[in-house]
C-alpha cells in the first residue's frame, strides 16, 4: 500500500514499489492538486505518430482514468445496452484484463452519466463509485469484495443534475460527500435532507461514520460536484471541503468539523452550486466560487473563521473558474477558467505571474495536469493544448477529436512518461514505453 505525505506544502509521493515514475491513483492524481513530478513527458505530439496505443470506449464519462503499475482502472458507461461498468486494462496495451458490470442504467441528465466519478486506488484494491449511488470494492485482479448502494443506505441524491462526486481514499478511509438540497428536486430527495460526508472502510464497505455538515446556503446553492482533498495543517491531516457557500476542515478520523469559512454568497442566490474541487497549498485551500464569481484563498484556523481568514480573493475577471479545478504546483496556483476561457499562474499572494486565452471558441472544462514544466489542456472536442508553464506560451497544439467527440471533460494524466487521454469515444496513450 501506498504512504502518501505532503511535503513543502504539497503532497509528494513516496513508495518502495515505484521507484522512478509515478502511478495516478485518484482524479486529483498523487498530490492530491493535480500534479505530477513526472520527467520526460510527451511535449510534442500527434494522432498520427505518437499513440502508444488506443481503444474505444462504449461511451462518453467525465471520470479519469486510473493508473497503478501495469494497470489502469476505468469507469465506463455503455450507451447501447444502458448500463455502468468497471474496467481494469493493461498499462501497456490497452487490452481488457477484466470487466464488472456495476448495474443497470446510465444518466439523469443530458449534460452527464453516471459513470462520471473517477475510481481510486490504495495499491491493494480499487473501489468504483457511480452517480446513481452505486459502490463497488475489487481486488487488483478483479475480485469483487463489496457493493453497496449509498442512495438505499441514507435516501435519495437531491440534486438538479447528476451526482458526480469523486471519492478520496486516504490513509485507509473512503471519504464521500453528498453535499446537497434539503428539498426533493425534480421528485428526488426529501425535505429536510441533510448533506453529510460518508467515511468508509474500503476493505469491507462498511460505514464508519457518516458526519452531518450544515449549511445555510438556499436551493441549487447547497449542491456541490467537488470531491474532498487531505492536507496537513500545522502538523496534523485534515480532510478538507468546497461546497454549500463554503469551505470546511474536518478530522479524517471522526469528520469532526475543525473550521469553516464563508461565504462568498452573501445574498444567499439559490442557483450557484458547486462544481470545482478545492486545491491546497503554501498554506492556503483556494475554493473558486461559481457563476464568474472570484477565486478566494483561506487560510486554515479553528472554528468559524472570519474575514481574517481570507488571505485575498481575485479581482482580474480571469482569474475564476465554474468547472475545472485549479492545480498547485511549482509553489503556484494554476486556475483554467471556462467563463473567461483563460488560463492563469497566481502567486500564493494572489499576484498573477501570467494569464494565457484559451485558443478558439470551444469550452475548456476538463481541469488541467500541471507536470514536467508544462500544462496540459483538453477541450470539449478533443483539442489539446500544452503550455509553458513558466512563462504561460502555447508550446504545442494537436487534435485528437472527431466528430462525435462533443463534451470532452476528462482531465489528461501521466504516469511512467505517458500521457492518458479520454474522449467521447477513445481513451489514448500518449508517448512511448512506460518507464520503469
């Protein structure tokens, strides 16, 4: 099993089993803030030459892609027959190893599936969680351990749009968070539904605990996509937390809250829920508010923070962001807005070093890879985009789209000097053999 410390205020990975590159064992990868210390990746690439290897996919999912070793584990959603699956495949060629199917069904909504959350992995099992509620626990080699269904355990999701929540594991805990409306929406959910952050053991599936997380945020506003994220505050872990108008700490052991801070809705709108995931680092958790709205930089503390906690809050109408999530590397915040179509570096001080538009007219949703020197970028058809990440210059384009390729939002991955990209209809392997 992998031990994972943050160091320099950023997590770095340390483990006997992968001594020169890195797995990607979670959406947000090794670090927790979407970086990898990968050298020697792809910089210059094309469709035509530079594939490793691609396959099809059955259908289009927002979740990443999740790399350990000579394995990677995919959450697929198979449009024909409708229904939700687990794939484990082989690193090196794309090949199936083994594949679960999860349960029936696909999508709520026509803006997202089911299979959205991305799988994670502790280097002994993977445990796969779908949108409609659907758990599942495997071994490495495909043997299932558990399911459960969170929605039959403690009620139906209240939300507008699909559920699509990524689970963190962490020290041997499961931590998921159903941040949502106190009121049934579109016939689902129940008034007087409470959002809560579910801890459990992902060896068993068994329930920990569940802590109850309150808000005053109205409506649509209590809704949050985010996905917790560990960092160590003052010598000690927390679990932290974006959503309902704020940002919250809690205790990994018991979900105890340590503090909170918000809001950045004031007037309490109704219809600013959450989607980005909080990033940490120099001592700060940046959350991006929605709908345009600032990025703000807490500090942790105790209790219910005030307006000192806030160390600064962006004014540059570039600097937001209501999907991707920002990134934290090189002692950096890397923030990709889909609003102002911008990609920005912003000092821990809030000062911008330099911010790049976006090339063309097509939305960048899927949150950017900072790694090797470079940020790598995907757009809704299949564009990539890689940037310097010094000085913020385009230094390679390549297309990887096709026309059924329409809402791309799987962010690209590395791992053993490759890159992993998934459209709607392919997932590629970038660069050459895996280094070892």
């Amino acid at each position: 099993m992998k031990h994972l410390r943050l160091l320099a205020g950023f997590a770095t990975l340390a483990s006997t089993a992968c001594l020169h590159a890195e797995d990607w064992p979670q959406w947000r990868g090794p670090h927790f803030n979407g970086f990898s210390a990968e050298k020697n990746l792809p910089s210059s690439f094309t469709l035509e030459k530079d594939v490793a290897w691609s396959v099809p996919t059955t259908g289009p999912s927002a979740s990443t892609p999740i790399i350990l070793g000579d394995k990677l584990f995919l959450s697929s959603a198979d449009k024909e027959n409708q229904s939700l699956h687990a794939l484990c495949l082989d690193r090196a060629s794309g090949k199936i190893l083994w594949q679960e199917k999860i349960a029936d069904g696909l999508k709520f909504d026509d803006r997202s599936n089911y299979s959205s959350p991305s799988p994670v992995t502790d280097g002994k099992l993977v445990v796969f969680f779908y949108g409609n509620g659907e758990m599942a626990g495997f071994d490495t080699s495909g043997k299932r351990l558990w399911s459960k269904n969170i929605e039959k355990e403690y009620g139906e999701f209240a939300f507008q749009w699909t559920f699509s929540s990524s689970p963190l594991l962490f020290e041997g805990r499961l931590y998921l968070p159903v941040l949502q409306r106190d009121q049934p929406v579109h016939n689902r959910g129940k008034a007087g539904g409470e959002s809560y952050l579910l801890c459990i053991d992902p060896s068993s599936g068994k329930t920990l605990w569940r802590h109850v997380r309150p808000t005053e945020a109205q409506a649509e506003s209590r809704e949050a996509f985010s996905t917790p994220v560990p960092y160590e505050v003052n010598g000690k872990w927390q679990v932290l937390l974006a959503g309902g108008d704020m940002l919250s700490g809690h205790d990994p052991a018991t979900g105890t809250e340590i503090w909170r801070w918000g809001t950045w809705n004031p007037t309490r709108i109704g219809h600013w829920r959450l989607v980005p995931t909080p990033v940490a680092g120099a001592g700060l958790v940046l959350a991006c508010a929605p709908k345009k709205a600032p990025v703000y930089a807490v500090k942790p503390g105790s209790g219910t923070l005030d307006e000192k906690a806030l160390a600064w809050a962006s004014t540059d109408r570039g600097v937001t962001s209501d999907v991707p999530s920002p990134a934290f590397a090189y002692g950096d915040f890397f923030v990709l807005s889909d609003v102002s179509k911008a990609l920005s570096r912003v000092a821990p001080d809030g000062s911008i070093k330099w911010t790049l538009e976006t090339p063309g007219r097509i939305k960048y949703e899927a949150s950017p890879l900072v790694a090797d020197g470079k940020v790598y970028l995907v757009n809704f058809t299949g564009d990539v985009v890689v940037v310097n990440a010094e000085d913020g210059k385009i230094s390679h384009q390549a297309s990887f789209g096709t026309a059924e390729d329409k809402q791309v939002r799987s962010m690209i991955v590395a791992s053993q000097g490759q890159l992993f990209l998934r459209t709607d209809t392919r997932l590629f392997c970038i660069g050459g053999k895996a280094q070892k």
